[in-house]
C-alpha cells in the first residue's frame, strides 16, 4: 500500500497496513542529524518514510521585505506580510512581532486588501498566472511517494500576525472593534477561500490549515467567537475539498478542548498536532471523538530526547489505543527539537511503524 492509500484510509477512519507517519524537525535538528549520520542531500521525507507532503502558495500581500536593524545574535526586518519582525541568527523560533502592519481598519483598506485580490496576475489563483502547469506537474509527481495536502494558514493567524503584538490586539479587537475585526475576517477568508479552490482544482489531496488557535491552558477565544468570527472562514477554506468528500487537517497548538465539537461542525475531519503539555491526550479523544475525527501526532517531543525505553513507554500504549479502526497519523506533538538524536528518531519510527501495524 503507498502511502496516499494509506493515509486516505486513516483520515476515512479505515485501518490500511499501518499507521501513517508526518512530522517537523526544526533546523538545528536537522543539523544534529547531519553530524550524527543523516546524508546530506537527502530527503527527510523519504528516509523517515513520512506519508504526508505539504505544498503551498505564498498567501501574504507580497510586500517587499528588507532589513531594519542587525544585531550580533538577532536581526529586524519588514517581512512580506509588513508586519515588523525581529528574529535570531542562526536559530529557529517564532520572529517576535514589534510593529505592525496594519493600526485600524483604514490601512487594512488601503494597504492590505487591494493585495488579496486574487487575480492579482502574480497569484496562482488568477486565471492569467502563467505557471500553474508547473504547479501542478509538481503537485502530481510529489503524489507518486505523498499524500500532497494544501498548506493553508488560517485567518485567525493571518490576521493576528498583520495587527501585532503577538495574539494579544487581536484579542483586544475582537471584543473592543468588532466591525474592524468581521470585516477584515470575511476579506481573509474570501482569499485563502480562493487559495484553497486554486489548490484543489490542481489535483491534491487534502488540507492542512494552519490556525493556532489556544495556549497551553485552553483557546485564546471562547466557543461563542470562535463561532461568530473565525468558523465561517474556516468553513469557506474547507469547502472546495469538503465538497468532494477530501480530507481536511487543522493545527493548533494548545489545549483546544472546548472549541472540538465547533471545529467539527466547522468541516474538519483531522487535528493536529495534539500538544502533550498542554493536556491533549489522544486516547482521551479517541474515546469521544474516535468515530467524527482523525488525529495526527500526541508524541511527546520531550520523550523522544529521552531513550529507547522512555520512548517505549510514550508510543506503545498511545500507538494501541488510537490506530483502533484508523483515524491515527503519527507524530510528535508539535516539532522535534535538536535535544533528540538520530539513533532515539530512528528508534521511534520505526517503533511506530511495528506497533502500528494492521498486518
């Protein structure tokens, strides 16, 4: 069984030959891995034999980014979104946002939404973008090794990332400037509703959005907001692959427990990736979603710093309980930090893929 069968399966709660696997190294892992034996020019993909390949699209407005200010161990910079950003050097980690993009509605009218259009030429969604042959050339020899999903970032990121301050003015805006918040949500939403279309049309498979959406002690919104402002993009992303019954994959970070029910109803049919200390516990799901949803990662990225045997204890009675008549993708449960070694991520593939076996 390849792996598109074999992830169609498990995100139709079916059990295929095994559990699939996906997940994200940060560079420096990748870095380690390299000194500790991985080759060099190797795909990860391949050589952990992930089943899920991600393509995307550039979804921000396009705006021209360049440096503000370098420091010995940080650098400042306009990203393509105009958000003001400062970031390290040479490591990975979220850039921290110190100006934004956009102060009111009026910027968001005359900066912002005039560079969504979506037939924009230099936007794949426009019928007079001149690569999409390409794009889906590309997208049909990944699917020869990969279920390809489309990756999607959500609204409520987009929109949290462009007014600043990490998620704290967003949420000041949802309750203080409603107006602003509804409007700039539908124009967001129409957007990557057409993003999503353009991905579709092409061919893959499913789609993964990207909408971190709870810290670690539940959502950043209440079930009644989620519901009034973000659900209804969220609903309109899904809907070209809804509508021909392909999956669809959300991220958030986070204990989202009071919003699951919602994201259902909202379309979804898969959550990733399961944060272990933020209280998600895949076991716990299965049991009252197991028959709705699928889930992917719940791995304690911690754990797989830890050994062969702490790793056996982290995979074996989660990897059990959750592949039960499918709907289970394993992972870590957010990313794998440069703490693991190549002989403890081996070992963990390759546990997952015999204690995840139907065969």
């Amino acid at each position: 069984m390849d792996s598109r069968e074999r992830v169609y399966k498990l995100l139709n709660l079916e059990e295929p030959d095994r559990v699939a696997i996906i997940d994200f190294p940060w560079s420096e892992t990748l870095d380690r891995w390299k000194r500790e034996g991985l080759p060099e020019n190797v795909s990860i993909h391949k050589y952990f034999g992930y089943d899920i390949y991600l393509i995307g699209i550039d979804v921000s407005p396009k705006f021209d980014s360049f440096v503000l200010e370098e420091g010995a161990e940080y650098i400042v910079y306009r990203d393509s979104y105009g958000v003001a950003v400062k970031s390290w050097k040479g490591r990975s980690g979220t850039p921290l946002p110190v100006e934004p993009a956009v102060k009111g509605l009026t910027d968001f009218k005359e900066f912002i939404e005039p560079l969504l259009d979506p037939e924009l030429p230099f936007r794949a969604t426009s019928k007079r973008y001149p690569f999409k042959g390409d794009l889906e050339k590309a997208i049909a020899r990944l699917q020869n090794d990969f279920f390809v999903a489309a990756s999607i970032l959500g609204p409520f990121e987009y929109i949290r990332h462009i007014v600043g301050e990490g998620v704290d003015r967003l949420l000041k805006l949802l309750y203080r400037d409603s107006k602003m918040v509804s409007y700039m949500f539908d124009r967001v939403g129409f957007f990557l509703s057409r993003v999503s279309e353009t991905l579709e049309s092409m061919g893959v498979d499913g789609v993964w959005v990207w909408d971190d959406l709870a810290y670690k002690n539940g959502p950043f919104v209440s079930p009644a907001t989620y519901e009034r402002f973000i659900m209804p993009e969220h609903t309109r992303i899904l809907y070209p692959f809804r509508r021909r019954n392909k999956p669809s994959i959300l991220h958030s970070d986070g204990n989202i427990k009071p919003l699951i029910p919602f994201f259902i109803s909202a379309g979804f049919n898969a959550l990733q990736p399961l944060e272990v200390k933020a209280g998600m516990d895949v076991r716990e799901l299965k049991k009252i979603y197991g028959d709705r949803l699928a889930f992917i990662g719940n791995i304690d990225a911690r754990v797989l710093a830890k050994g062969p045997e702490a790793i056996r204890m982290e995979v074996e009675p989660k990897v059990k309980t959750a592949a039960v008549g499918g709907g289970y993708i394993a992972g870590s449960d957010h990313s794998v930090p440069p703490d693991v070694s190549l002989e403890n991520y081996r070992y963990f593939i390759e546990l997952v893929k015999k204690v995840g076996s139907y065969i």
